[in-house]
C-alpha cells in the first residue's frame, strides 16, 4: 500500500515585519496571484472520476498510484473511502480500481485484466493522445526519443506502449549521448507536464543532431501545463518571492518552481500547506507572487493567502494570462448513476469555470 501523507501541522501565524525601502522607508507589500492556476481539466476528471466511483458503488474503490500528484487530495478521498496501491497485484482479484490521470502502459491493462478487476481508466485524455501516437509511430517503425523523466508515473505509461522503439531524454544534457539506428526515422514526443521552455531546448539540440526528426502532430505538453507557465513567467518578473502550492511529486509543481526563478523571481519555494512558510522567507520582500501546480485545489491556495495576510500581505491583485473552459467527459463507466441517469458532466465540453473546483 502507498504510504499516507502526513497531516499538516498547526500553524503558527506569521508576523506583519515592515519591509523597508533603500530609503528607510516602509515599502507596500502585496501578492500577485496567478491565474490560471490550479486544477486542471485532466485533474478535476480524475478526481471526479474516483467520488462519482465512490457515490456509486460505494467503498471501497482501490486505485493504482496517486490519482494525482498532490497529499491533500489523496487524503480526502481516503477519508472518503479510496485504498492507493502501488500496482494491480495489491487489488484483491474481481475488485474495482480506477488507474491515475498519469496512464499506466498495455502491461498493468493486461495484467489488471487477468486478476478480474473492474478499471476505470480516469487517464487523462491528453496524456492518452501522446499514448496513442507512440503506438502509432512504434507501429510505422520510428524510433521515438521521449522526453521527460525517469521513473514518472506517465513516462513509464508511455514507453510501455513502444518499450522496444523508444528512448527516453531527460533533458537538455542527455542530448548529446543518444543514439539512434536510424536518424532518418527519428520522432520526438514529451511527457505533458514538462518546462516548456527546457523542453524545446531539448527539441532545439536533437534537432541540431539529428536534422530529419519529426515532431509529433500537435504539441504534447498540455495546454494546463503552458498556461501556468505563462502566468508565473508575468508575475515573476516582479516578485521577490514566488510560493508555489503543490506537491514534491509534481513535474509541473516542480516546474514552477524553476520557471519562476528563470524569469526573475529573487526566491522561489514550494509548499504543500500553509504552514510549511518559513517567516525568513519573507525577510525584505514586499512582492510575494503565488500559484498552484495543476493537481491543487484551491482551499490550498486560499489557506496560503490568509497566512500572508497575517504578516500584511493583504492587497492581492489577480494578474490573468489565459481562461480556461475546458471540461473533459468523465470515464464511460460513470456517466450515468446507478438509477441511469446521466451525469451533468458526463460528455464534457466547455463551460465556463471558477479557476478551480472549491472545497476540500
């Protein structure tokens, strides 16, 4: 079984220390919050995935890995009746278990098949499509030189549908030592919640050494993913400190982090909970940008805001790069109740969103 996530800790409240301009001067402190942040389509399918499993045939209902890469959200929906696992060999035979929004390869699908488990494939649909074009390109002889990183959940869901066609690049500085049989033959795809901007650096480098590489037929990281980038690369450039709220196991939580140091913020530390912020973090910092990683809910977030309100970070200005209206169908499994009656959100669509799922 997968370990629990720790509880969050009692907070101690901040203190309001005044931050002082070259001039001795108290300088005005404010927090520009990203947007869009937080939850995105593939998560809130996935997480609706396992509540509608639950509300539906009742607990438990297992699931294989995190159903996504954030403690809160694993915590609430154990409360609620969900078992983690590693993998399908911990799921007692004829069981039900929802795969995660990462993916999982033909090889856990077979294998889950064999021991009689009902799945419910909550994979979110833009990590399918890059599935899909493995198989299709592994199907028509490529060799596909994935980028991303070793040992992710969606990495190894991937290259488990051309295991003996693709190579996986963790990035730039592993260029330079691929090898290929045919440099002719060559496509690239990603893992869809890569830094954008190392990601074509990477693209930029195999290009240089292999000039007939193809791209894939639209791009693989995922729009979610581009879009915070986006949003924190404006705020950064303006923050003294950025705090990004998600988890350590997050790529794109992860990639925040760095992009918010790449474009200018002075600091920049991520954090599960209010709690984990560190009162010397704020020594000599007026402007405080804040995001979340695409797998955070936004009571997180808020609970964030409210602690830097205690040290006078209470002018907040919402600095918006992008909306986003996507929701995608739920799991055919779960588009009608148990009485037959088709879910609101069942086929998906466009609809316009707070910028997260609220509550806890």
């Amino acid at each position: 079984m997968l370990a629990p996530p720790p509880v969050p800790a009692a907070r101690e409240p901040l203190l309001d220390v005044p931050v002082l301009g070259p001039d001795g001067a108290p300088l005005a402190k404010r927090i520009l919050l990203a947007a869009p942040r937080g939850y995105c389509a593939g998560v809130d399918r996935a997480v609706v995935a396992v509540e509608k499993a639950l509300e539906r045939y009742g607990a438990p209902v297992y699931v294989r890995k995190q159903i996504v890469h954030n403690i809160h959200v694993v915590r609430t929906l154990e409360r609620a009746g969900a078992i983690f696992v590693d993998d399908v060999d911990e799921v007692p035979p004829g069981a039900r278990v929802v795969f995660s929004a990462h993916g999982v390869s033909p090889a856990v699908e077979a294998e889950a098949a064999s021991r009689g488990l009902d799945t419910i494939d909550a994979t979110c649909p833009l990590v399918t499509k890059v599935h899909r074009e493995a198989t299709k390109f592994a199907k028509q002889d490529y060799q596909i030189l994935l980028i991303g990183h070793a040992g992710h959940e969606e990495v190894e869901g991937t290259m488990g549908h051309a295991p003996e066609r693709t190579i996986l690049v963790n990035g730039p500085h592993e260029v330079a030592t691929v090898e290929v049989a045919d440099p002719d033959k060559l496509v690239w795809l990603s893992q869809t919640t890569l830094s954008v901007d190392e990601t074509m650096e990477t693209v930029r480098l195999l290009r240089e050494r292999f000039p007939h590489i193809q791209d894939p037929p639209s791009d693989d990281i995922c729009y979610a993913t581009q879009n915070r980038q986006v949003a924190i690369k404006q705020v950064a450039r303006d923050a003294d400190l950025v705090i990004v709220v998600g988890s350590r196991n997050s790529s794109n939580t992860m990639r925040l982090v760095d992009v918010s140091l790449e474009h200018g913020a002075k600091a920049a530390h991520r954090v599960d909970y209010a709690h984990e912020i560190r009162q010397e973090w704020l020594d000599g910092v007026a402007t405080i940008g804040v995001t979340s990683g695409a797998s955070v809910p936004e009571v997180l977030v808020r609970e964030v805001l409210e602690a830097l309100g205690e040290a006078g970070y209470r002018d907040v200005a919402e600095v918006v790069t992008a909306e986003e209206d996507l929701m995608f169908s739920l799991p055919k499994e779960l588009r009608v109740d148990a009485a037959g009656q088709q879910d609101e959100r069942a086929l998906g669509g466009r609809r316009r969103l707070d910028w997260q799922r609220q509550g806890d």
